[in-house]
C-alpha cells in the first residue's frame, strides 16, 4: 500500500499534536510531507523538526508538493476559506474541529469538497477513544432501553496568558467561546449518543477570561426520543483541569466515562449482565497524557483506512454540520433568552460574526 501524504495548514497549538503523529510515523500508512503557516517562524519551526518543506502560501504548497490530503488546523472561523481554495487542488481534506463557525460556510465546503470529488474528514478524535467506542457499541445493542438523560462536563482550565497567546482566541469572528471550542468534541458526542434534537436552552457568562465570547455555559436539551440531556461547560475551572465526560443514563442501565479526555470509564452499570462486563472498568480506565487523548491516532488511521478502500467515513461533512447546527442554535438561545428549535435559521447567534 503506497503512503498518504498529508501536509498541515497552519501550525499552531493543535499542529504539535498532528505533527508528532505523522512525523515520527505513528500512522501507519500516512506520513507529514510539507507544512504551512503564515507566521513563517512556526511553519520553519515545525518543517525543521521533522524535515519537511515549510511554506508561508498554502497554494504554493499545494502546487508545487506531492500531497494526498491537507489538514486544515488554522484559526476556526478561517477553516472554511482553506478547506474550500485547497479542495480544488483535488485533496482530501481534513478539519479540526469545529469544521466552521457558520452553517453557511459548512455548507459551502461540503459543496466545495463533492465538486472537487475529495473527501471531507472532520476531527472528531473522542469518538475513538475505546470508552467511547464502548459505549456507542451498549447503545447500538439497545443495552440501555429507553433512554432517560445524557450529560457532559467540561471542566477545563484557561488562564487568560492561554487567550492572550493570540489575538482571535475568544472572538466572535474566528473562534468563539467554550461551547465551540473546548467542548465542541463532547457536545458531539453527546448528540451522537443520544439522538437528534428536538430543542435547546441556555445561559452563558464570561466569568473569569477578558474576551468577547463566553467561559461558561449550561445547556438543556430536549431529545426528540423524549430524553433530556445536559451541557455543562467551562475554561474557568481553577486551579487545573478537573474533567471532560459523559454519562448516558436509560431505563436499563448507565455508564459514565469520565478523565478529563473522555477517556476513563467510571461507571459500567446494566440491569442484565453481559459477556465482559466485569473487564470493564478496568480494561478501559486509562486516563491519557493530556487533553488531546488518544484518539488522532485512531482517527487518523480511520482516514488513511477510508481512503484507501474507499469506505463511509465516520464524521464527513454532514455529520461535522450536524453538531455544528446545535452549537448555533446553543448561541441563538443564549443571545435571545429562549428555547429554540432545531432546523431554525440563525438570526441573533454571533458566531462567525464580527
């Protein structure tokens, strides 16, 4: 099998976790061939590291280098603008999270992407951490019955010298605020838990960061299966980070994973014991190294797999879009001081906005 070359846009906080992965060839079947940022420093900085070609102009990188697929890791609210102009130089592309700030600019690099005939891959990483993968595969056997309430926790800790490293940290226009930055991956993973929503409200403050967007959020959702669930999420947790997890309860069990990656199983509870039930919680309660977990490993892996055998990847476009939509309608509850129903069009959200 020949090897995927993938090159990074923009190298940033994020790049030193793909760049690690790629570069010291930990994926098999993929390795880093050229980097780019506009800070010619970093993109030297990181191509010096692992001897690759850096470059200031993503352009000339995708004309003049060999490369299969471009992972878009720039400022969120410019994520659209490079997915879209390197999609016609026919590579796949891969997002981090969110894929966009707007469900406009989704749209437009999902059209952008099937017009140019490449693959979009969106950064979901904790969808692949084994707790995680655990879970989904209770839910898919229909374990827990009638589904009775989901809830994450974000509990993570930013100073503001984290903020103040650059200057779109926080803003409305290239970043936003926890909800769709830090807890993005876990308000996803709740959604794809727990089914589709029906309805949303919330609050929000800035409670300890000097910037536009907010630290701390609640959420209530509404199910269309009738559940409820919860959004707990804050980069005002103090001294250090506390937590990022998830807890699906039903009517025939629970589990809870916990860690403050979504990575360490806490509870693994059913009415009607299974095969390997009693492994569990010991098998699957790892706590990772950082923030980051495992799981772009997993995924990457996932990619170079999809491609390969031209598979159905697990987060394309639609599915990036899908929780991209309840974080807008999330920020349209908080602006007007209402419940607000899915398939809506934004009007006060300030996301992507200047």
């Amino acid at each position: 099998m020949s090897t995927f070359k993938i090159a990074l846009v923009g190298c940033g906080r994020i790049a030193k976790r793909h760049s690690e992965l790629l570069g010291n060839n930990q994926i098999n079947g993929a390795e880093l061939t050229a980097v780019c940022d506009v800070d010619e420093e970093k993109a030297r900085n990181i191509g010096g590291q692992f001897q690759v070609p850096f470059f200031t102009d993503a352009h000339k990188m995708a004309s003049h280098s060999e490369i299969d697929a471009v992972a878009i890791l720039t400022e969120s609210g410019n994520h659209a603008k490079h997915a879209i102009e390197l999609a016609r130089y026919g590579k796949h592309i891969i997002v981090e999270k969110p894929m966009a700030l707007t469900l406009e600019d989704a749209d437009e690099m999902i059209s952008a992407c099937d017009k140019a005939g490449v693959k979009l891959f969106v950064v979901k990483q904790n969808r692949f951490n084994v707790p995680v993968v655990k879970l989904r595969e209770a839910l898919e056997a229909n374990r827990f019955g009638k589904l009775v309430l989901g809830t994450v926790r974000v509990r993570w800790c930013r100073p503001q010298k984290y903020y103040d490293q650059d200057a779109w940290r926080g803003t409305w226009a290239l970043d936003g605020g926890v909800l769709t930055n830090q807890a993005s991956h876990h308000i996803d993973l709740l959604e794809w838990m727990m089914g589709d929503v029906e309805s949303v409200f919330a609050k929000s403050t800035t409670a300890l960061a000097d910037i536009e967007a907010e630290d701390t959020a609640v959420v209530i959702l509404k199910f269309r299966n009738g559940a409820l669930g919860i959004i707990e999420a804050t980069t005002a947790t103090r001294p250090k980070d506390l937590e990022g997890s998830i807890s699906i309860l039903g009517e025939n069990g629970t589990v809870e994973i916990g860690g403050f990656a979504v990575n360490e199983m806490k509870t693994w509870d059913f009415s009607k014991s299974a095969e390997g039930d009693d492994a569990i919680l010991e098998k699957y309660s790892v706590n990772p190294p950082d923030v980051y977990g495992f799981g772009h490993k997993a995924y990457y892996e996932h990619i170079v797999d999809c491609i390969s055998n031209n598979k159905v990847h697990l987060v394309d476009g639609l599915q990036g879009r899908r929780s991209l939509e309840l974080i807008n309608a999330i920020y349209e509850s908080i602006e007007t001081g209402r419940e607000v129903h899915m398939r809506f069009q934004p009007r006060y959200c300030k996301l992507g906005n200047a």
